[in-house]
C-alpha cells in the first residue's frame, strides 16, 4: 500500500514537473515573441496607422513593417492589453523595441515617436488651398506642388498604382486632378528631404486606406469612386456646418438625380467661379463649366473639395425622403421641401446672402 502510495506520489511530483516546465516554456515563449525583432539595432522604422484602426489592425501594420517578432503572440497580447486609446499617427519605432512599448506609444500618441513634420489637411479644403497648407511645412511651393498635381505623366503613375484613381482625373475640363482624392488628416512627414512625391503619395495611402474599407459599399452603391467622392464633396461643403444632415442631403441629391433634374447646387457654380462667397453674380451662374450643376443635368464632372470618411458614407449611406430641395438658413438650419413652390417659399423668408 505505502509503495503504491509514494508511487502515486512520484507520478503527481513527475505531473507537476512537467506543467511547470510546460508554463514556463509558454511564458518564456510569449515573451520572446513579444519581444524585441533586433535588440541591438539601430534602424528605425515609419509605421503610419490610419484613423478607426484597431489593436489587430495595429499589429498587422507592425508585422508588415518587420517589427513584430511573433504574430500569433503579438495578436494575443494586443488583445489583453486593454489598448482601448489607440491614436492614429505615422511613428517611428526601432527594432530594438519590445510589442508592449510600440502598442503603448500608440496608445497614449507618445509624440516622442511621432514623426515631427506636420501638415494638416482640412476637410472641405480645394486643391489651392491644399497646396498653401502643404507649402507652409514643406521646402516647396505651391505652384510646384499644383503644377506636379497636374502632370499627366506623374498622374498616370498614380493612376497605375492607386485602384481608387481613374482615367476620370484627366478628363477635359477637371480643373485640378487630384481634387477630392487627398485625404483630410494630419500628417506627420518623416522623410529627411521630402519631395512633392513622398507628401502626395501619403496623403494617397490614406486614401487608400479609407476607401478600401468601403469598397464593397462603393461597388454596391451604383456609382464609381469618382462619383462618390464627387457627390460626397458637393455634400460636404453643402452641409459643413451642420454634418449630422449630411446624410438627409445626399439622399436629396440623389433624389434629383433620379428624377433628372439639375442639381442646382451653388457650391458647385462657386467651385467653377474659383471663389467660396455664396454671393454670385448673374454672370457667375451662367458660367459655362461642367462644374455648374445650375447649367448641366447629373453630377459636376469631378470633386470641388477634400472629402473624410463621414461625408463618404453620408452618400453611401443617404437618408431616403422625398425630398427635393433644401436650403440652410444663416443659423445653419436646414429647412427641407418637396416643391419648387415650397422651396422659393423657405428662400424668400430666410435668404442673408
């Protein structure tokens, strides 16, 4: 009895042995994969992690940038880390750096590892305008940069590696080809001596990045990319101050376009004038431009303003009435109607311009 007694003793201890190696073997793997890709090295590495990005999402971007030693461990401690603050950023970590460090430097948006070069790029803003925030950070100007914007050669490169853009850019009569394809965001250039190229082709990716998330819901929607993108910038300056009607006035714009009517949008005749007052002359509505939609059924033929992801997905995403027009009052009321009658009504009683 006593013998099979201290066996079993001797299989429990043998059983314990065993799970403790087996832990500690897991925990020292773990942590060897969470830890450094190079402990000695000095190269730093530009992760750019776009806006909504997740914890997984993160990792992915690390891993594609040669910073993660172990994906499947990486993956697992994104998860239990409570990163619940992520910021987007570009950043610049070394290889030297352990998972739990970078994760912790996006979390908190430690500007020790953000890229110093900052430009910021608002919505609603047109390709001058563009172009004189750029210049302001960059060592170039912003006749380089509009005049690099309108190279059909370097388009056509960017035409070859981004999907989102067309042959729809270097249609005759777009004024600036580029116009409502730079995404609106912050960005942190790290590059020593940046070139118009380097700028153009962030802003790109985050395009990219944007528009890929939603390309299912593009491709469902019935219109192109370029189409999207140029009634969600007539939507975006129409509706900028008041962006949860967003949504409510493309579902108006579309209504019009279903029924064959001009779109009548003045934005769109002040975008073909080049000036941002509402207070058009004669003349100026009459203007002859495939951006007028006062003058030409369906939409302008391409964007008027940078676009986010909110005014795109107020297209895809239209508020459904039967609603034909609208107009916004000098307090940024919308007054919706279903007539002309109704309309000029609205107009006649709240007009400040």
């Amino acid at each position: 009895m006593s013998k099979r007694k201290g066996s079993r003793i001797k299989m429990l201890v043998i059983i314990l042995a065993v799970l403790v190696v087996l832990i500690t073997g897991g925990a020292a793997a773990y942590l060897h994969g969470i830890g450094a890709v190079d402990a000695n090295s000095d190269e730093t590495v530009t992760v750019t992690v776009p806006s909504g990005s997740g914890a997984s999402a993160i990792i992915d971007i690390l891993d594609e940038n040669g910073l993660v030693r172990n994906k499947t461990f990486a993956k697992i401690h994104a998860r239990l880390g409570g990163y619940d603050s992520l910021q987007a950023n570009s950043y610049m970590f070394s290889k030297s750096m352990t998972l739990p460090e970078m994760m912790e430097a996006i979390n908190t948006g430690d500007f020790d590892y953000v890229s110093k070069d900052r430009i910021i790029i608002r919505e609603g803003l047109t390709i001058p305008e563009v172009a004189d925030a750029i210049a302001a950070e960059m060592p170039f100007t912003a006749d380089e940069l509009i005049a690099k914007w309108a190279d059909t050669t370097y388009l056509q490169e960017l035409i070859d590696k981004y999907w989102f853009l067309t042959d729809s850019i270097l249609s005759d009569g777009i004024m600036y080809p580029l116009e409502g394809y730079l995404y609106p965001e912050t960005y942190f250039i790290t590059e020593e001596d940046p070139t118009i190229e380097d700028v153009t082709e962030v802003m790109l990716d985050m395009t990219d990045s944007e528009l890929s998330s939603r390309k299912s819901e593009i491709e469902k929607s019935g219109f192109t990319v370029h189409e999207v993108l140029t009634l969600a910038s007539i939507v975006e300056r129409e509706g900028s101050n008041v962006s949860e009607e967003m949504p409510k006035i493309a579902g108006v714009f579309i209504n019009r376009l279903d029924q064959g009517m001009n779109l009548g949008s003045d934005v769109t005749v002040c975008y073909a004038n080049q000036k941002t007052s509402l207070e058009l002359t004669q003349s100026e509505l009459d203007i002859d431009s495939k951006y007028n939609t006062r003058k030409y059924a369906g939409l302008p033929i391409g964007p008027i303003c940078a676009v986010n992801g909110s005014a795109v997905d107020s297209v895809l995403n239209y508020e459904k009435s039967d609603y034909l027009f609208f107009f916004a009052t000098q307090d940024g009321t919308i007054i919706y109607s279903r007539t002309n009658e109704e309309h000029d009504k609205a107009v006649q009683e709240n007009k400040w311009y």
